[in-house]
C-alpha cells in the first residue's frame, strides 16, 4: 500500500538530522511533528498533527498515530497499532501489535500493553493494567 505524505512541513534534511528512519514515501504525516533523534518509522503508517516522536522510539508499519500523541524516549510500538488523539505512551513502554491505545490515555513508562487501553486510562506495567481513569473535563470527551 502506498500512502503519500499529506502535509511534508518536515524535510528530509531535517529528518537526517537527527539520524532518523522515515519510510516517507510510504507514510502520511501531519503538519507540527517533532522527531528526534534515532527514531525509526516503518512504512503504511498515518501519523496526524503535532505528535512527538521522542528519542530512540519505534514505530512499526501501519501504525495510526492521532493529532497530539506523544511518544516517549524508547518506546516500541507493534505494527498495526493505533494510538488515540492526545495519548502518551510512556518511556520504555512496548505495545504489542494491533493493540489500540485509546485517546487521551496515558501509558506508564516500562509497560507492557498486551490489551487494548480505554480512552482517557492510566494503565501501568507488566502486562499493562488501568490503575485510574483521567477526569473527564482534563480528557475533554466521553471516556470509552
Ligand atoms: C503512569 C503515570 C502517568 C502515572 O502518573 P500518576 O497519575 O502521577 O501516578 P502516581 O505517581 O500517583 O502512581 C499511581 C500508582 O501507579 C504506580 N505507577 C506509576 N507509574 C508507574 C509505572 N510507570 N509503572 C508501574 N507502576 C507505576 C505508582 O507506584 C502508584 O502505585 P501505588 O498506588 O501502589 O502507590 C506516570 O507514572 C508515568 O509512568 N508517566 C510516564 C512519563 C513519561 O514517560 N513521560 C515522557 C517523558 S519524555
């Protein structure tokens, strides 16, 4: 499959910059992404607007990445995983492939996400489980 790149405000003279792995000609990305260094990006993934791409972190193919995501200094992300608006993935944290990581939810740093993980959760470590939901005013929709 092959997903053109929507917004390229990022440029490939940036992205050698800091020594990172974007398979760009198969990846859609948003306007606003921070990468830095040793990222590595693999092919068929959309990744939406103003998502953080922290050092050293891995995203695997056909990831789905929304507006506003963080992902944190080596995580490791599975292929076909997808990660909710506004959600963080913690430092370290590894998601099994197609898990999905609802919006506005928070991953501890160290985990492990073998389930699924609600929108607006805090889910820490081996195998991540929700320790507390976010207050629904902070996460500004309807929990699911
Ligand atoms: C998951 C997290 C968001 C929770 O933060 P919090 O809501 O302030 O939670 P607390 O510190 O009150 O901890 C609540 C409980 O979860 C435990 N806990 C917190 N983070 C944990 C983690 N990463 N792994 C395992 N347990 C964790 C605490 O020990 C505590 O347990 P207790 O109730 O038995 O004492 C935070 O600890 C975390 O891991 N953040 C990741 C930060 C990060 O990676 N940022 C990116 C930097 S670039």
């Amino acid at each position: 499959m092959h997903i053109p790149m929507s917004s390229p405000d990022i440029t490939q003279a940036e992205i050698d910059a800091v020594n990172a792995v974007l398979c760009t000609p198969y990846l859609s990305i948003g306007p606003g992404m921070m990468i830095c260094a040793g990222v590595v990006v693999n092919p068929g993934g959309v990744i939406g607007a103003d998502v953080i791409l922290n050092t050293g972190c891995t995203v695997d193919h056909h990831n789905r990445i929304g507006d506003h995501a963080h992902i944190a200094p080596g995580v490791h992300l599975g292929g076909e995983v997808q990660v909710g608006a506004g959600a963080l993935v913690g430092i370290g944290a590894v998601v099994l492939p197609t898990r999905c990581i609802g919006p506005w939810s928070m991953v501890g740093g160290g985990a492990v996400v073998l389930d699924d993980i609600p929108g607006g959760a805090v889910a820490v470590g081996v195998p991540a489980g929700v320790i507390k939901y976010l207050e629904r005013e902070r996460v500004g929709n309807e929990k699911q």
